[in-house]
C-alpha cells in the first residue's frame, strides 16, 4: 500500500499550486509584452496607414514595387509604375498590400 509519508506529501496547499503556476503565468506576461502587443500596434499603424491613402502618394507596395496613386477605390488603388513613351504603366492593388508611403518627390523619372 502506500505509505503515511508519501500520503502526506501528495496533500498540497493552495499556496504551493499557485506558486506552480506563477513560473507559467510570468512567461505568458513575458510573452505579451515582448510578441503580443507590439504585433497588435503594429497592425493598428499600418490599418491607420491604408486608410490615408490618397490621389498621388507614392507607395511602396508588398512586392517591391514604387509607384504613384492615380485612383483610389475602397478596396483597390491604381498605382502608376511608369512612363514608357507618354504612357503611364498602370497597376491594380489592394489596399492593404501598401506596406509603406514615402515622402513626396522621393521617386525620380528617368530619361
């Protein structure tokens, strides 16, 4: 069978499983700090950021290209990639793959 001492070991006080859980619940907190809640501000700049947009921003979009607004929809922006011989090279793209707005003026034509 088993023993008295044994028994009397198994019988635990509500102090000692909290301070069990202490080490888990310090991590989760750790966790939130450091992954969590920069994540969600992230996300909260870059929704502000969409929303923004307007007529002749320059972008830069999630595949790597620069381009300017022409038209602006609710859900998808014309950016102007290009002139080749008078004609503006245009592109359709969702808002949110927008990833950056840079500074008027940032981007050069070359002849």
């Amino acid at each position: 069978m088993i023993s008295p001492a044994f028994a009397q070991s198994a019988a635990s006080s509500p102090e000692a499983s909290l301070m069990s859980f202490l080490p888990l619940i310090l991590i989760f907190v750790v966790f939130y700090f450091m992954a969590i809640r920069p994540q969600m501000k992230r996300q909260k700049e870059h929704k502000a950021m969409v929303e923004n947009l307007q007529k002749g921003d320059e972008v830069i979009v999630s595949g790597g290209f620069l381009g300017k607004i022409s038209k602006c929809g609710d859900t998808y922006l014309t950016v102007e990639m290009a002139n080749l011989q008078e004609k503006p090279v245009e592109m359709l793209v969702q808002r949110a793959s927008v990833t950056a707005v840079l500074p008027r003026n940032t981007i050069k034509e070359s002849k």
